[in-house]
C-alpha cells in the first residue's frame, strides 16, 4: 500500500508542477497582450483627457469668476463669444493647405475650436454641471475627441496621401521655381546624402514643365546643378520622382576595387566605381542581355584617363578575353604600366587604320565560327575569346561608314567597341554611329547642351547633365551596359589607380 501511495503521489506532483507553470506562462502572456494593447492605445488617450478635464474645470473657473451677477455674466459671455469668432478665424486662416489631408485638419481643428469656446461661453452663467451643458460636454466632447482618434488613424494608415505636403522649404518656394501646380509627397532621406520624394502635377501641368525647372530648384535649395534629377513615371504621365543630392559622400575619391579572382569570364560585371549613395558602378557589358558598345565622352582632365586605366585592368585579368587600345595621342603614358595586360596597343596611325580596316573581315570570320560552332551570338562557349576595341579620338582614326559598319556587326560576334572623345558632335561621329553606340559614359563637359551628344534624350531631360567641366574629375553619368535604368540618371565616380598596384595586378594576372 505504501509503494502504491508513493506511486500515485509521485505520478500527481509532475502533474501539479505542469498545472503551475501553464499558470505561469498563461498569467506572462496575459500580461504581454495587456501591455501591448496599453502600448497600442497611449496614442489615442489625450483627446479623451483633454475632454474630460479641460472643460469642467475651465467651466468651473468662469461661473465662478463672472456667474454670480447678471451684468458680469452678460458681459463675460459677450467677451468670449467676440473671443472665440477672432480665435476661430485665426485657427481656420493659419491651418491652410492644399491636400486633403490638411483641408481636414484644417475643418476639425476650426470645429473643434468653435465648439469649445460655444460651450465656454454658455457656462459663464449656466455652470458646467447643469443641464444641457452636462449633455453637450459629455456627448459632444466624446464626439470632438473619437474625431481626433480618427485623424491619427487615417494619419497613421493612408500612405501617400498622408504624407502628401507641400510644406517646408520646397513649398515656400514652390511659387519661385515655378511649382504651384506640383505636389510633393513623401519626402524623405535615404540616409546615404541623397532626399527623393513623389511628385504629381495638377491637371494643366507637365511632367516636362517640372524638368525644365531643375536649375531653379538646385539654385533655390542651393545644391549642384547635377544634384536636382526628376525622373517620370513610365506609367503616369501626371507622376514623376525627383532626387535630391545634398551631400556629396564621393568628393574624397573612390577606391579601386580589386577583381574577386583572377581569371573571370568576360560575362563577370565590372567594378567602375560608386554611385552618389554609395552603391557600387557595375559595368556588365558581356553579361547583358545585348552586347552594347560605349560612347565615352569628356573633356581633358575630366576623367575618362582613370576610368579607361580601371576598366582595362579589371579586363586584363579576365581568361578568354582579348584587349586592344588605339591611343594615338598618349598612349604608353596612359596604360603603359599595365602593357602586359594588353595584347594590342596601337600607337602608329597607319597602323591603327589597317586595324580598322581588318575588322570587317574580322567580323566575318567570326561570324562563321559561331555559326559553325551552333551560336547565333558569342558566349564563353565558343572557342573564340572576346575581344574588346577601345578607340581614342576616333575620328583621327577610321573615316564614318567604316566605323559604322563595325559598330553596327560586331556585337553579335563578342567584339565589344568602345569609342572614347572629348566632344561627339556630328564632326567627330556621325549620328549613325551613336545610334549604334547604345552605351554611354559621361564625364564633365564645358557646355550643358555638349551632353546631349553623348546621353539619351531622357536622362539629359531629367537634369542629369554634367556641366562641370574638369572640376570635378571622376564625375559621370553611364548609361547601357546592363546599369539599371534607375541608375542612369545618378552621379557616379570612378575609381582612382595607383600605377604600381594595377601593374602588380595585372602582372599576377598575365599567366
């Protein structure tokens, strides 16, 4: 009996333990809901206080005060009521807006005002805690104040038109940049020296008026005139993003970034650089889904030097990848330190125009291969390496039906052309040859309109011009090239070389 006692004993205290400890737990979650919802319902609880203590007590202290005498209460009552028409109109004046949002802010604020001061001036001789003013106070204060609760909800959860605002700095001066029919809406900083908002123009209004006035808004914010972009809306014409850039997080260079091997395919992106937020400048052109060629352009000192030292030196770490420069003017100067990695440097004009005049057979040649080898266009599956053709001062070079030739065959057979000048007008390349040059990589120029020959249409109307000349070193706007088109109208800087480390590099890389 005793065995069978300390059985059941034993068997029933595990039971109890688990009883107390359900108990437990049930009593924490109990209190973890109950602390949220209280968390949950601070927000809302001062309408309720300020209706049910402001007005006994305000209305306690004017009875008390003015009530007793028929005069002072007449009087007292007239005060208040010449009173709270002055208040009121000040409330509905100052709280004047042009969304929806404010326009009912400025109607309950207005009503909540008039409503408030009505009620006070009633109590001068009524008291508070009569009747009707007990009625009005209860049922009317729970009114004003679940109105209050209801604006923070809507606040809380309409989005966009919560946010939308034409206040602050760009709505003081939306009459001066010529804004009046714009709205601005959720504004905020990303963090990485750059602010973008929503824009959406009024019926009568353009997307297009908006662009033309990015200088004045740059001029008025007192930011570059490169740091202004409105951006439309593919599928709006009524809506645009503009960016903002208020701090320049690139001005103390940009760092080489090394491959993450050596012996890439041609297909791995490129490292070029950073954009204005910080994120990295990926060149893909092999990887894309169409080989495009580039259309480098910028005047002296602007640049395309440093670029062309980086792009090189990553392709001449790359397997299955041949590199040739036609650099007439500086030549060894320029990439000398990393010959080693380059399999054809032209520096002898006759020279460079056999080479131009070569391509075409060139290209038919491949041509035949990959369509041997089962390609329609190359990949690294072909036993043919890519080839890459970058082109100084073309125009010194190849006259323009040749050029434009080549640029229009060679992408399908893996020969990617890069054309690099100071200004692409029709006197340096032909219109046909930017056609076919689908890439582009803008440094500085002297004249905002020069970047029209290098840039599309739609990111030179965005305000993504670089019309800094050579102040700003690095500086560019690319285009093509598997870039996102998001990224076409943002800053980028490429990255500064040191001759010694990219020779060493690429000497590693050679075998």
């Amino acid at each position: 009996m005793a065995r069978k006692k300390n059985a059941e004993t034993a068997a029933v205290a595990p039971a109890a333990g688990v009883g107390s400890e359900l108990a437990t737990v049930g009593k924490g979650v109990v209190k973890a809901i109950a602390g949220h919802a209280l968390s949950r319902a601070l927000p809302y609880t001062p309408p309720w206080i300020a209706a049910a203590t402001l007005p006994p007590a305000a209305g306690t202290a004017v009875n008390l005060l003015w009530g007793g005498e028929a005069l002072s209460a007449g009087l007292a009552s007239a005060g208040l009521a010449v009173g709270g028409v002055v208040l009121t109109g000040i409330v509905w004046k100052t709280g004047d807006g042009t969304s929806k949002v404010r326009r009912f802010r400025r109607a309950q604020a207005t009503a909540t005002t008039a409503a408030s001061m009505g009620w006070l001036t009633c109590a001068v001789a009524a008291g508070p805690f009569g009747r009707p003013m007990l009625d009005l106070w209860l049922y009317g204060g729970a009114l004003l104040a679940a109105s209050w609760n209801a604006r923070q909800i809507m606040a809380a959860g309409s989005g966009a038109e919560a946010e939308e605002t034409n206040s602050g700095t760009l709505g003081k001066l939306q009459a001066a940049i010529g804004w009046e029919k714009v709205t601005v809406k959720d504004a905020q900083g990303t963090g990485k020296g750059t602010v973008t908002a929503a824009i959406e123009v009024a019926p009568g209004g353009t997307v297009e008026a908006v662009q033309s006035t990015t200088g004045r808004v740059a001029a008025a914010l007192q930011v570059p005139p490169s740091g202004v972009i409105v951006t439309p809306d593919p599928e709006n014409g009524a809506r645009a993003t503009v960016s903002l850039r208020v701090a320049d997080l690139l001005k103390h260079g940009v760092e080489f970034a090394f491959p993450a091997a050596l012996g890439l395919d041609p297909t791995a992106p490129i490292p070029a650089g950073l954009y204005a937020d910080g994120e990295v400048w990926w060149l893909d052109p092999f990887g894309a889904d169409i080989l495009q060629h580039l259309l480098v352009m910028g005047v002296t000192g602007a640049g395309k030097s440093e670029f062309a030292r980086t792009v090189f030196a990553h392709l001449a770490t790359r397997s299955q990848l041949s590199l040739h420069v036609i650099d007439l003017a500086k030549g060894r100067q320029t990439v000398g330190h990393i010959g080693s990695g380059i399999d054809w440097l032209i520096q002898d004009p006759k020279e460079a125009k056999r080479y131009v005049k070569s391509l075409p057979a060139a290209i038919r040649a491949r041509g035949d291969v990959l369509a041997a080898e089962g390609l329609d266009s190359w990949t690294p599956a072909s036993s043919l390496n890519a080839v890459v053709t970058w082109i100084e001062e073309a125009a010194d070079v190849s006259d323009f039906e040749e050029l434009e030739e080549i640029a229009r065959k060679a992408r399908s057979v893996g020969i990617w052309l890069i054309v690099s000048l100071q200004r692409a007008t029709w006197g340096n390349v032909s219109t046909d040859i930017r056609a076919n040059l689908q890439a582009s990589a803008c440094f500085g120029v002297d004249k905002p309109g020069d970047a029209s020959f290098c840039l599309p249409d739609s990111v030179t109307d965005a305000g993504a011009v670089p019309a800094w000349g050579s102040s700003r070193p690095g500086y560019a706007f690319a285009t093509g090239m598997g870039i996102p088109m998001d990224r076409w109208t943002m800053e980028a800087r490429s990255s500064l070389t040191d001759r010694s480390v990219l020779a060493a590099l690429v000497d590693a890389a050679a075998p």
